[in-house]
C-alpha cells in the first residue's frame, strides 16, 4: 500500500535495529519521547518493543534459546544450499532452452512434447521448447475439420421445433 488518502505503508523494522533503540531505553541514554521523535516511532512501539525485549530476558540463555538459535542456523543452511541449487538449476534449464531450440528443427522440438505428463503442462512443455503453444494442436491437411469429418460433411440436426 502506498500512500493514497488514508492508506499508509506499513513501515518494517530489522530486528537489530529494534535490538538497538530498546538497548538505548534500557542504558537511558536517551529518553523515550527523544527516541521516538529522532526515528519517527510511535511511543507506544517503543515501550511495546522494550516489554517484548524484558519478557524474553528469561529465556536468553536458557538451552531452549540455544536449540532454537542451532536449529535456525541448520534451516539457514539449508535454505542457503536450496537457493544456490535453483539458480544452478535455473541456468541449466536456460542453457538447454538455447541450445535446443537452435540444435533442432521445429519438427523435432514437437516430437518431444510429451502429451500426457502431468508435471509439465503443455503450456510450459512449448515454452520451453521455443514452440507457440497453439501450433500443437494443428495438424497439416486437417483445417476445416471437425473430428476427423470435413465441414461440408457434417450434417445440420435440426429438431422440428427449432424451424
């Protein structure tokens, strides 16, 4: 949201710079009404942050505090090691969509399309393969034709109440 009549951004604080302003409340270096005019922070945020910081106190160095720190650290890893393998993964799939696309004919790029996969729709399968999604579905010397019969082959059914 951004600023339009009544609506407002919704401003987002790190976590260290939390850390820092209730630090600087808890020293008194500087006073509550002098912090919140210095960063444009509601008074009421500040005292909020600063019983969120006291009641968390307890916990600080208790091995619950320590199990949740290591397993954030193994999920960080993790999430570090996922990353990296998706931009590996992504290039790959750009380096083959290139290479493909200028290493084989137009008719052998369909031949590839696998009309049953469940995984990869259609739609993903010819953008892949630099095809139009819309020629798959057409068929050399079939045009005007409808379920294997020509147009001029096809008989109107008119019941007699529609005359």
């Amino acid at each position: 949201m951004q600023e339009n009549g009544s609506q407002r951004l919704r401003k987002r604080y790190s976590a260290t710079f939390k850390g820092q302003l209730v630090r600087m409340l808890l020293k008194e270096e500087k006073g509550l009404a002098q912090l919140s005019a210095e960063y444009g922070i509601h008074p009421n945020v500040l005292r909020q942050w600063r019983a969120t910081a006291l009641d968390g106190l307890g916990t600080l160095f208790s091995s619950e505090h320590q199990e949740l720190a290591s397993v954030r650290q193994e999920y960080e890893a993790r999430l570090s090691e996922a990353q990296s393998d998706l931009e590996q993964l992504s290039a790959q799939v750009e380096w083959l969509r290139k290479n493909l696309v200028s290493a084989l004919g137009r008719e052998e790029r369909i031949a590839l399309i696998e009309w049953d996969n469940r995984d990869l729709p259609l739609t993903k399968q010819a953008e892949l393969l630099g095809i139009s999604r819309s020629s798959l579905y057409y068929r050399a010397g079939s045009q005007g034709t409808r379920g294997g019969k020509r147009d001029q082959d096809c008989e109107l059914n008119y019941s007699s109440s529609d005359t």
